[in-house]
C-alpha cells in the first residue's frame, strides 16, 4: 500500500513539474528570461532534492530516488502556484 501512495505522490509531483515549466513556457515571451527561469528552476529544485535525497541514503531499495523525484516536484509546487495565479488574474 505505501508504495502505491509513492507512486500516486510521484506522479503528481512530477505533473506540477510539467505544468511549471509549460506555464513558464506560455506566460514569458522573451526567450533569455524564459530560459533563465527554467534554468534557475531546474538548479533550485535539483538542489533542493539532493539534500532530501542525501537524508534518505540508508532507505530501502528505490527511496532515494523516490525521495529525490518527489522534492524536485515539491521543489516546483510555489512557482507553479505563483503561474497558476498570474494565469487567472489574466481571465
């Protein structure tokens, strides 16, 4: 059962990911800031992963990378709460 509530945490983590950058990608027209901020997202939320990761060494089989895939995904939870945000500001 706890792996199936990992899979279900992972998936959505992993959607707020795309949607972040897709929203970054239709809301910011100029190409240097629109890179710049999947840049500074993906070295932010890369960061942010490995220190979870790191605490989750001695998991069992697989929970690093669960840990890791799971804060990068959380790591992008406020920018895409930020995007979702300025998208129904412009409606």
């Amino acid at each position: 059962m706890r792996l199936v509530l990992t899979l279900f945490l992972l998936l959505g983590t992993v959607a707020v990911t795309g949607y972040a950058h897709w929203q970054l990608y239709r809301q910011v027209n100029a190409l240097p800031s629109r890179l710049l901020g999947h840049i500074l997202l993906v070295l932010v939320a890369t960061a942010f992963a490995w220190v979870v990761s790191s605490v989750y060494m001695g998991a069992e089989e697989g929970g690093e990378m669960a840990a890791f895939l799971m804060a990068f995904g959380v790591a992008h939870m406020p920018p895409a709460i930020v995007l979702l945000l300025k998208q129904q500001e412009k409606k």
